[in-house]
C-alpha cells in the first residue's frame, strides 16, 4: 500500500504528465502554424508519449488500491520567438519531468516502496533518452540557421518518426 505522501505525489505526477501531453500538443501546433507539418509530427508523438507516461502512473496507482484524483489541467504556452525557443521551452521541461522523477525516486527510497522504485527506474531511464532527443535537436537546429533547405532536410527527418507503445511486461 502507497503511504499518502508517495500517493499525493504519484498523483502529482500523473497529472504533470498530462500537461507535458497537452505542453507538447501546444507546441505541435505553433509548428504547424509556421508551415513545419515535420516538426508538428515530432511534438505530435511527443504528446502521445507523455500521454501513456501518465497513464503508466495512473494504472500503477490503481494496482496498488491507490485513487487517482485527475485535477485542472493549466493551459501551456502557445507563443514562441522561433523554432529554437521551442525546442529550449521543451528541453527546459524534460528537465522539469526529470527533477520530479528523481523526487519521487527520493521519497520511494526513504520509504522503502521497492515497487515504485521498480516503476522509477523504467522513468529515470526515459528521461536521459528525453533530454538527450531534446538536446540533439537544439544542436542541429543551431547549425541548420540561416540554411532553409537544412531546416527542410529536418523537417523531412521529423516527420517520420512515429509512436511506439510500450508492449505490457
């Protein structure tokens, strides 16, 4: 059984997890907005991610007879300076999504919840290969300035990347 700390905090993420969902949505349509249907695919599929990420955590809060409580969702930033801004905002906020993570790993080990720690890892993980797309992607997007058929050579790139569930273990 989830002690109430580690409940409320499971919940909190849960719910953080559907405003990275409904952030990277967001973030899909400004680059939609600016004529970049690749770009919006690669936030598309980010959205879907973090949408089955916060699944993940509500039915694990269900196999251990906790209660989700799903709360307001706030609305995401919807204006950027350019392609670049994007890319740093969502980067910012995998660090955002990789703090609480390691939080929540922090209060599963001072109360000894092995499970939850089994969960923790599967995330710890995703958030190196998170940050690490993110980082990459801020990288090239700095070399392709000022080279627009670069900037389409990418767009092309991001555009087929595609979701992947995660096969139940």
């Amino acid at each position: 059984m989830l002690s109430e700390n580690l409940l409320k905090v499971l919940n909190d993420q849960v719910n953080f997890e559907f405003y990275s969902s409904y952030t990277y949505l967001a973030m899909a349509a400004y680059t939609e907005s600016i004529d970049l249907s690749g770009f919006a695919n690669f936030f598309r599929v980010q959205a879907q991610e973090e949408l089955s990420h916060a699944l993940k955590f509500y039915e694990y809060i269900f196999q251990k007879n906790g209660e989700v409580k799903l709360e307001t969702i706030p609305q995401p930033q919807i204006k950027y300076e350019n392609l670049l801004d994007v890319f740093q905002t969502g980067y910012e906020h995998e660090q955002i999504v990789t703090k609480k993570i390691y939080n929540l790993a922090d209060i599963a080990n001072d109360e000894r919840e092995h499970s939850t720690i089994s969960l923790l890892k599967w995330f710890i993980d995703e958030q190196v290969e998170e940050e690490n797309t993110f980082n990459s992607l801020i990288k090239k997007l700095r070399r392709v300035e000022g080279n627009p058929a670069a900037l389409y050579m990418l767009d092309d790139e991001l555009a087929t990347r595609i979701f992947t569930p995660q096969a139940k273990v």
